[in-house]
C-alpha cells in the first residue's frame, strides 16, 4: 500500500507541474542548457544554438535533410551524442567517438519535427500505467 500511495503522489506532482507549464523531462535537447538563474527553464547554448538554427535556416531554404547532414560533416560540427558525451560523459542514443562529426538523417528529421526546438514546452507524450 505505501508503494502505491508513494506512486500517486509522484505522478499528482508531476502532473502539477505539467499543467504550470513547468518541464517535467530530464533531457536538455541538443542546442539549449538550464538558465543559470532558474534551473527549471531552457536557454539556448551560446555553442550549438547556431548549429540548430543553421540547420533550420538551410531546410526553410529547400536543401534537403542528406545535403544537410553533409554540409555538418564536411564542417567538422559533432553530432548530438558526442557532443553530449564529450561535455557530461553521459550516453544520449550511440555516440560514434570513431566518426564524431557524423551526423543521420533520423537525428536531423527528429530535431526538424520537435516542437521543444520552436520554443513550446512539451508534456505528457506518453503515459505509463500504474500497477
């Protein structure tokens, strides 16, 4: 029973913040870091915010997602999850310290469809029944 209670508690919390429009995710997406004042909000990364904006520019432009994985390769620019492992030693998807400016089509596409990269706070995707 206290399992349970524990359980109901956590999700009503989580739940709150939610609805307050506080982010209840543990990962920074790629281009932000926390805002040294409140840790609670996202302020973009002096160092890869002009990756994630250049990205967006070269697609509203009409260069499709493979020229931009080239032109970040051809650059030198590492992709997400080396760059991630290099600054936290975290292991965010499958960092390639062999090739570490390469970069996917899947990762490009994902950060072109986030809602998080226009600015919008993002909850409650996905739901995991309590047992």
């Amino acid at each position: 029973f206290y399992a349970r209670d524990t359980s109901r508690k956590i999700r009503a919390v989580q739940r709150a913040k939610g609805e307050r429009g506080e982010r209840v995710g543990t990962t920074i997406p790629y281009g932000y870091m926390k805002h040294p004042d409140n840790p609670k909000q996202y302020t973009p990364n002096p160092e890869t915010a002009p990756v994630i904006k250049r990205i967006f520019e070269m697609y509203a432009s009409g260069t499709g997602i493979d020229s931009i994985c080239a032109a970040l390769r051809k650059d030198r620019i590492e992709s997400p999850s080396v760059y991630t492992f290099k600054r936290t030693g975290k292991k965010i998807g499958v960092p390639d310290m062999a090739n570490p400016y390469c970069w996917s089509k899947k990762t490009v596409k994902q950060m072109l469809t986030n809602q998080t990269y226009v600015g919008d706070t993002v909850n409650f995707k996905t739901y995991s029944k309590s047992y």
